[in-house]
C-alpha cells in the first residue's frame, strides 16, 4: 500500500512533470544567444532585436523592439539602453513575453558587438518558425497573412431540370502566400450534378493577389421555388504554419418551373365486415391521379391472408399464382377507376386484407423515374360461422334425410301442379 | 269396379266436369289437387271437349290431359250447325281420345241444351260411342233459363231430340230455371247448380259400385233408365243435422232436393232411392213407409241402404218420368221463339226489298 505522505509525493512529482512538459507554453525557454554586430537584428517570428548604439568602452549596448506589421512598416514598440546583465522585455504576440539579456560586449577596432540571450515565455518554441540574424542593410523576413476570398458564380434565375453552370474562383486577396490550400464544395439541397467541368481543388498554393478558377461544374434544380446554392469553403496556412478558412457567399437561386408528379390516391374498402363462412365478400379499391402526370405501370397487389380465398375480379384484375394484382400501364391525370373483387373466406376468424399501390412517374426531368408506394389495409373482417355450418359437423344423413323428403315433396309438388297445367 | 267415362261438352258441361273432379277430392281447398286424393269408387276417366280454349283454361281440377281443346276460334257462338261442322271434322281426334283409355261400363255426357258447342257435340259424341261400344251412355242435359232468348230455347228443343234420337239410354235432366232459386249473381248460380249436380252424380256413381249389401246396383240403374220417356231427373237430400230419415226422403222428392221440376208421384215411372247414414238414423219403418207410398202410385221402386258410422241421413232418388209438363211448356215456347226467329228473317228479307227501291235512284240526281 503506498502511504499518504508518497501519494502526496506522487501527486507533486506528476506536477512537476506536468509542469516540465507545458513548460513551451508556461514556462521560458532560451529562444537564442546570438551576438550582434552594431546595426544587426535578430528575428523572432515578426518581431525584430535591434542592436543600434553598441559600446565596449561605455559598457552600453542600445537595443530597439520592432513590430514587423507589413514589408515597410516597422513599428517600434520597445527602446532600452541595456548595460551587461540588464534585460529588456515585450509583449510578443498575444500571450507571450521575450526576456532580452546583455551578457557581454565585445570591442572590435571598428564595430562592437553585443552577446544577447533570448528568452521567450508563454509560447510555444514549435510556433517559432523565424529566429536569425537580419545581416545591416538587409530586410528582415515578413510573413503575411493569406486571406483566401472564394466567389461563386451562377445566374439567380434557373428553369427547374434545366441544366446551368457554377463557376468557382478564389483570390488571394490577404498579404502572405497561402500554403496547403484546400477546398470542399457543397451543390446545396435540390440541386443535383449533371457535369463537372473543371476540378481542382487543391492541395496547392496561392500567392497573395494571385487568383484561380477552381471549379466549373453543371447543375440542375430538382425542385421549384428558392434554393440555396451551398457554399465552397477553403482550408489554408500561412508560411508560417497559421491556419486559415474562408467560405463563399451564400447565394440563393430562384427556380422556375413546375415539378411533373403523379399522385395516386387508393382507398380500399369491402362492403360488410360480418360475414358468414363461404360466403362471398366484394372489395373495392379506388384510384385516382390527382398529380399532373401519368403513372406508369401501376401496379396493386391485393393481400389475402390464408383462409380467404379469391374467387372473380373486374378485368383489371390478373392473378399470379393465386395472388390477384391490378395492373394498368398508364394511369393518366385526374382519371379514376373503381376495381371491384370477390373473395371467399373458407376459415373463420379475423382477417385483414391489403392492397399495396406501387407506381412510376417521369418528374420532367430526373434520370431515373419516381417510385411510389403506397398502402390500403381493410382490417378486422370477422368470418363466422355460416348458419348451415353445423350440418357439416353432423354425419351426411342427418341433413341428407331431410333434405330428400323436402326436395321429393317439391317435387311432387311441380309434378302435381303440371298435370293440371293446360 | 266399374269403369266410368264422364265426357262434359262445352262451357257448361266442362263447368259441371271440374265441379264433380273438385267435389271428388272431398275437401272444398284449393290444395286439395295437389295433396289429395280423389274419393272416386270406381275408375273414373273425366273428359272435357270445347271449342272455347278459355273455358277449359279456366277448369282447376280436371287434369289437363282431360281437357282437348277444339280449335274454333271462340267456341261456335251458339250455333249448332256450325258446331255440328266442326265436330265431324275433329271426330276421330275426339275419339281417339276416348278409345286409348281402355274399356267403360258406363258413360255419361253433360252438357248444357241451349249452347252451340256442347248441344251440337253431345249428340254426335253419344251416337259415336253407341256405335263402337256397347255400354250404356248417359246424358246429363240442362235447360236454359228462360229469358236467355229465343235462340237458346230454339236450340234447347232441337238438342233435346236429337240427343233422345242419338241413342242415348236415358236423359237426366237439369234446369237452370227451376235452379234459379240459389239466387245471387250468375256466376254463383252456375257454381251452386255446378255443385248440386257434382255431389249427385258423385253419389250415383257410389251407389252403382258398391259391394255391400241391401244396395242398388248398376243392372238396376240400367233399369230404371229405361223406364218413361227415355227422361229422367235426380233428387237428393243431405241433412246437417239429425233429422228423421222420412223427413230427408221427403225434401229429396221435394223441389228443395230436384234438378228439374216436376210433380214425383204423376209424373214419374220407375224410381231407384239410395239412402245412407248411420244405422241409428235409418229407421226401417219410416223408410218403408216412404218407399211403399212412392211405389203404390209409380211402380216399382229400387232400393238400397248404405250405413256409414256418424253420418247423418242422405237420400238420392233417381227418376224417369213418363211425361213432363215442364218440358212441354218448354217446347211450345220454343215452338213461339221459333216463329219470332222467322218473323225475324223475314224483317230482314223485306228489308232488303227496301234496299231495293233505295237502289232504284241510283244514278239519278234530284232536279228542282
Ligand atoms: N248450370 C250451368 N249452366 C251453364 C253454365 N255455363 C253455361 N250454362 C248454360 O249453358 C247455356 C249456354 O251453353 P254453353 O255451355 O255456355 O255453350 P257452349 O256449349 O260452350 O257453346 P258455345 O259457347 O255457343 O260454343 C246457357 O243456357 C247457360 O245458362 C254453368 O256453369 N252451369
Ligand atoms: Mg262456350
């Protein structure tokens, strides 16, 4: 068992480690020690040590801060006469802080020069990605920010199924080289791809003011009303790893045209819901095209449990393998059609008995047809025993008998009334 | 068992047929023909002839392989010598007809006098049966009422002969005048008279076939019909409730119970009297005391006693008669109503001496 005063041991060793581990982002870490000649700087990302007046015999070095903001713009922001051992700081960037220390000048017949350490606090040592001596006379290195601008272009007025084209161009519209460059594209809902033209959508890079058509493609509009082109949106660094997105505009189309739609209606019903055993029941199943286009091969298949038998149906009515279906090629718009059946439950019980409608139709301007599928169930229809039933549960004779003696009587009956018939 | 032919000619006498086949069944119902049974004793063949295709559509219990029809548009309309015509020429259907149904014994034709179908048919019917058979043949003939006119009595009287000279073996005779007496409406008439022969015959042809004993027989029947005029008429009585059998006997001989009018004890001249009922009604005494008085004034009497458990007394009297007056006034009307029919003719011959002088002016035109 570890015991309380180790786990506290632990638990501050951890830390320590911790500690250790986020010291790139917490603690300071010695970015350089450089020694600069008088009128040299040193480079930290975009900002710029600069030795201006370095003295041996004073014991002196001055040093200026600068912000790099664009190629020809410096600004200072930090100014310190720095004796050996003296530190000067700035702010750097957002959070981070830079220890500047003379620790030493060295005389030289013509220019001095002063030993530096650099330290830097509360950044990251891998976000550094400049830190060199800028020689006199000499630009310091500038990184700009890229700022990707994407444009999307397409007429605001399409007709519905008719194909139009989508050109998409971006420009580098920041001041830094863009790197890694990448797009994704959204066509947006209700519009479908009929052709892609051109594709590039990188990985690549774009220098500032530099501008490239990185998609042309065909859509089409799949439903009438507004749509919504979707957007293209751009992934990217700067030279110095910073990572960057835009996206482009959303544009709205306004769609023109109507949608061709079949749409058919189907009610089922039988005429009585209490029937006897063996008797006959008549269905009806009711379609109508209430859409502006024809179905086409319509299609609906009567279910019928077993114990319900199919006895007859009106012409429309085919049977395969004992299963009745409707079946009309073309089923135009605003026709109507009753289908009538007769079925035969031979079992008693609960019984329902569907009618599933499937159909196709050409929307005017879809590749593939529309399938629809829709269902009509009659449910509970109660078969119950038929009032001459019980006979079947009785030996032949018992109803036979009978049956002889009536149908004899009737019988002589006719024939009695036949003879005096003139 | 005796084998009986009953032939009804013309409207009247098929009438008559299907009152004897419906009273046959016992039952008044209108069922009667499909779940009953006719009570006939012998073997009874019932034939009805017409001309009149709906007088023999409107029978209910005559079979209809007993009905021939007679094609002649609607029947002869009265008139014999047309009916006459006609049935010469559809004789040997008619007796064909007869001759598949196997040998009779004997044989009865009714038949009203007056019309022309039957009172033309019955007569030659009769003198063809008495030429191929030799069974006696029967009429049952009945009278007109007295005003149906002048060519019904006319035809009456000429009937009447011709079916005595036919060969007939004795005329039972029916008069719807002397019937007229049910009252109400023609039609019920017709029916009431209709039934009151049916039930008569039904018993004659009871009594001719019976096995008991102290009963009358068919040889006596025979006998009796020869007897008279060659005329004869049935009475009958059935009492409905318990009456002396003397009483019943007495309105059997009465106007209540004949089928033709005439005074019994003057007229008449053999008599056969069949009367049945239970034994306990049948007193012995009162009947001979009746049998004995009709005897002592017309002869010989036949008679026959049919006991029948509960039944109360029922009396049939067959009679011939010798002469009858009512017959007589019959003939000398028809004598009158013969002379009223020329009178008639010669109106409408001298009416055609008027169209004669109308058709002098032919051709001429009035000049003033
Ligand atoms: N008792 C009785 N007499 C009838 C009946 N029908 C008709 N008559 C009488 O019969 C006479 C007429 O003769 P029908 O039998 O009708 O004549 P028919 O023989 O059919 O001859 P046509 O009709 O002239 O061809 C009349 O005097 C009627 O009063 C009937 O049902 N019962
Ligand atoms: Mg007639």
């Amino acid at each position: 068992m570890i015991s309380g005063k180790k786990l506290i041991a632990t638990i501050f060793i951890a830390l320590i480690i911790l500690l250790i581990f986020s010291g790139t982002a917490f603690g300071s870490f010695k970015v350089d020690d450089p020694t600069l000649t008088q009128g040299e700087s040193y480079q930290i990302n975009s900002y710029l040590i600069e030795a201006t007046l370095v003295s041996e015999s004073s014991g002196t070095a001055d040093i200026r801060i600068y912000e790099i903001e664009s190629v020809d713009d410096f600004n200072e922001i930090e100014r310190k006469m720095l004796d050996v051992n003296d530190t000067l700081t700035f702010d750097f960037q957002e959070n981070g802080e830079v220890e500047v220390k003379l620790t030493g000048l060295i005389g030289r017949s013509t220019l001095d020069r002063a030993e530096l350490a650099i330290y830097l606090s509360g950044y990251s040592r891998n976000d550094i990605h400049i830190s060199e001596i800028i020689d006199y006379g000499d630009d310091p290195k500038f990184v700009g920010s890229p700022d990707i601008k994407i444009t999307k272009e397409a007429d605001e007025t399409v007709e519905i199924g008719e194909p139009f084209r989508v050109t998409v161009r971006a420009e580098n519209v920041g001041d830094g080289k863009a790197v890694d460059l990448e797009f994704t594209d959204n066509h947006g809902q209700g519009l479908s791809i009929e052709d892609t033209i051109l594709e590039d959508k990188g990985p690549m890079s774009l220098d500032a003011g530099d501008s490239k058509t990185i998609l042309i493609y065909e859509l089409k509009a799949t439903q009438p009303g507004e749509v919504e082109l979707g957007t293209t949106t751009a992934r990217y660094y700067d030279e110095a790893g910073n990572r960057f997105d835009s996206e482009s505009d959303e544009l709205i189309l306004d769609v023109e045209g109507t949608l061709q739609k079949a749409d058919v209606s189907i009610s089922h019903t039988v005429e009585s819901k209490n029937i006897e055993r063996n008797s006959r029941l008549d269905g009806t199943i009711s379609l109508r095209n209430d859409g502006n286009t024809a179905a086409k091969g319509l299609r609906v298949d009567i279910e019928l449990p077993p114990g319900v038998e199919f006895v007859s149906g009106d012409d429309e009515i085919e049977t395969r393998g004992g299963n009745p279906s409707i079946y009309i090629e073309s089923f135009s718009q605003r026709q109507q059609i009753d289908v009538s059946y007769t079925v035969r439950p031979t079992d008693i019980g609960e019984y329902n008995i569907g009618a599933n409608l499937s159909y196709e139709y050409d929307d005017g301007f879809s590749d593939t047809p529309e399938e629809v599928n829709k269902e009509a169930t009659v449910e509970g229809i109660t078969v119950i025993e038929a009032w001459y039933d019980f006979l079947l549960e009785y030996p032949l004779y018992v109803y036979a008998v009978p049956l002889v003696i009536i149908g004899g009587i009737g019988l002589f009956i006719i024939h009695r009334q036949k003879q005096y018939k003139f | 068992m005796l084998n009986v032919l009953v032939i009804g000619n013309g409207q009247c006498g098929n009438r008559i047929l299907d009152a004897i086949n419906r009273e046959a069944f016992g039952t008044g119902s209108k069922y009667a023909k499909i779940f009953g049974k006719q009570k006939f004793k012998s073997n009874v063949e019932t034939i009805a002839v017409n001309t009149a295709i709906n007088d023999l559509k409107e029978m209910q219990f005559t079979k209809a392989k007993d009905r021939i029809h007679i094609p002649h548009l609607h029947g002869v309309g009265a008139n014999r010598n047309l009916g006459k015509k006609v049935f010469e020429s559809n004789k040997e259907h008619i007796m064909r007809n007869i001759e598949k149904r196997g040998r009779f014994d004997i044989a009865f034709v009714l038949t009203s006098a007056s019309g022309g179908t039957g009172s033309s048919f019955s007569p030659l019917i009769i003198k063809e049966l008495k030429d191929r058979y030799d069974f006696p043949v029967y009429s049952v003939v009945v009278l007109p009422f007295r005003e149906e006119g002048t060519l019904y009595l006319q035809n009456s009287a000429f009937s009447l002969r011709e079916i005595r000279e036919s060969g007939s073996d004795g005329i039972i005779l029916a008069d719807n005048q002397f019937l007229k007496q049910m009252g109400g409406d023609v039609k019920t008439a017709y029916d009431g008279i209709n039934t009151m022969i049916a039930k008569r015959m039904l018993f004659l042809l009871d009594s001719l076939d019976s096995e008991m004993m102290m009963v009358t027989d068919l040889g006596d029947f025979k006998t009796v019909m020869s007897g008279g005029a060659g005329l004869a008429t049935i009475g009958f009585y059935q009492a409905d409730q318990e009456v002396p059998v003397i009483n019943v006997i007495q309105r059997a001989l009465s106007s209540q119970g004949l089928l033709f009018s005439t005074n019994v004890y003057e007229e008449a001249s053999r008599a056969m009297i069949i009367i049945k009922g239970d034994r306990k009604y049948l007193d012995i005494d009162e009947i001979s005391q009746e049998v004995e008085k009709l005897s002592s004034s017309i002869g010989h009497v036949f008679k026959g006693i049919v006991v029948r458990d509960g039944e109360y007394p029922q009396v049939l009297v067959v009679l011939t008669l010798e002469s009858a007056s009512e017959l007589e006034r019959l003939y000398s009307a028809a004598v009158e109503a013969i002379n009223i029919e020329r009178e008639k003719k010669s109106r409408v011959e001298s009416q055609k001496d008027m169209d004669k002088a109308f058709s002098q002016i032919d051709g001429y035109e009035p000049s003033y």
